[in-house]
C-alpha cells in the first residue's frame, strides 16, 4: 500500500506538470462526499476487500488494444472472466457491456460512456466515482442517476480524502484502478488495453469513433499513467502484468494463452 502523505507529495508533482488547481480539486471532493453523505451512501469498503484482497484482477483500460484483447481473451481464454475480479477504468466499461460481461468493479471520473455505467451499476458492478477539478458539473450532473441505479458506490478524490471518500493513489482511471487493487493486497494485477501510447483509443471518450493521436495533455496524463505504474510496481512490489506491447519498468509482459498459468499459482 502507498502511505497516503507519499502520494500526496507524488501528485503535488503531477498538479505542478499539468499545471492544476489543487484547490479545485479540494472543492470537489467537498462536494461529492456532501452527495454521498445526503444520500447516507455508506462506503462499500468490505465489498471493494472482498473483491480485491488475494484475488487475481484484471484491469481493463481505455487503450487502443482493448476491444482486441478482449476478443482475444474470449477465445482462447474465457474462464478469465469468471477466474478473475474484473475491473474497467470508465470508457473501457462499454467494451465488456456490449459483449455481455458486466464487470465486478467500474473506476470512473465519468467521462466515459455514462450509460455502459449505469448498465453496469444495474448489473451489480461497485461504482468507483472519482472526483477532480475538472468533472464538478459531471459530477453535479450524473450522480443522482448512478445512485439511483446503485448504493454501491465509493467516492474517490486525488488530494486530501474527504470522508466518505477514499484515496488509494493513482491519477488516470487506468492506473487509479491498479493502484487500489495494490491498495488492497491483491494477488496478480493484469493489464488489458492500458498501452500507455502515444495513440487514444476510440472508447475514451463518448464521441470518438475511432483511435487518435494524443497531443497535448493528453500525452502528457499517458506518460504519468505510464511512469506512475512503474513507480508502483517498482517500490511496493506487487505483480503485475500487461498484454499490451509497453510494459511499464518493474511490470511484466505475458500472453493471453499464458494467463491461466499466474491464476493457477496465485496463494
């Protein structure tokens, strides 16, 4: 696990890159857990343990790789998505919806595809609403219809946490996810379609039909999702794998056909 004031000192770091207000994003965690706490939405803490610790996760990402691993994984390996805790980062959500798999866990600053979502919220899945500077409307906008698809909702915020809200480190949905199945002793963390690229694939966001080029801030959250990956594997030490072609230092690269071989060994 990442002491908190640790990740606190690494994302002043990454508010000074992305020249961020750290003040707004106070300001929004005030106002998600006023939400929740109106709602009396009590965290599901128990449930996130349940799901995570010594389990084997599988963290879906946004990437351009993601709809062909997830077809990939679906041939030659399907039992994955009943072996492992399945978890999407926000628009990576549609990708296993639209295939009939609802994952166990969605981690969104809900700017993804809000009804893969609540069609997951519907299905069961733990909603992981993560609250910044730049999604208060989102927040304010789309809330009341997550809750009122699920209570299973835990709010998330990158400062200071604000009960209820937790803070687990990381910063994009992708690499938040993998920090909070770190968080919580997970056995084997696998990465499917988080290729830290220099290309956006089309389900990070709603109106994209197709991958882009990143520019601008857009590379540059790729390469702190890429480098704060690293960071985590490196210093905390849990393992964790990728199927895409970028493995980030202190990570692994494995194939899909030799995924069932980690589940098998896992304690």
């Amino acid at each position: 696990m990442v002491p908190l004031s640790l990740w606190l000192d690494k994302y002043l770091e990454i508010a000074r890159v992305m020249n961020y207000d750290v003040a707004r994003d106070r300001a929004a965690a005030e106002n998600l857990a006023e939400i929740l706490k109106a709602r009396s939405i009590e965290p599901p803490l128990d449930d996130l343990k349940r799901l995570l610790f010594r389990r084997a996760v599988m963290v879906f990402g946004a990437g351009p790789t993601l709809d062909r691993h997830v077809d990939r994984l679906r041939r030659t390996f399907p039992e994955a998505f009943r072996w492992f805790t399945l978890t999407s980062a926000d628009g990576a959500t549609g990708a296993l919806i639209e295939r009939g798999i609802t994952p166990h866990i969605v981690v969104t600053d809900l700017d993804g595809d809000l009804d893969s979502i609540l069609s997951a919220a519907r299905g069961g899945s733990l909603i992981v609403v993560h609250a910044h500077g730049d999604n208060v409307e989102k927040i304010a906008s789309y809330m009341g219809r997550i809750l009122s698809a699920t209570r299973r909702v835990l709010g998330t915020t990158q400062v200071e946490p604000v009960p209820p809200l937790q803070n687990f480190g990381g910063f994009t949905d992708g690499d938040r996810a993998v920090f909070m199945a770190s968080s919580h002793g997970a056995s084997q963390i696998v990465m499917v379609g988080m290729d830290f690229g220099e290309v956006v694939g089309r389900r990070s966001k709603p109106w994209l039909r197709r991958n882009v080029a990143a520019k601008g801030d857009k590379l540059k959250k790729l390469k702190i999702a890429h480098d704060l990956v690293s960071w985590l594997a490196v210093n905390f030490n849990p393992r964790i794998y990728t199927v895409s072609s970028r493995a980030p230092p202190g990570t692994t690269r494995i194939r899909i056909e030799n995924l069932e071989e980690i589940v098998r060994c896992q304690p």
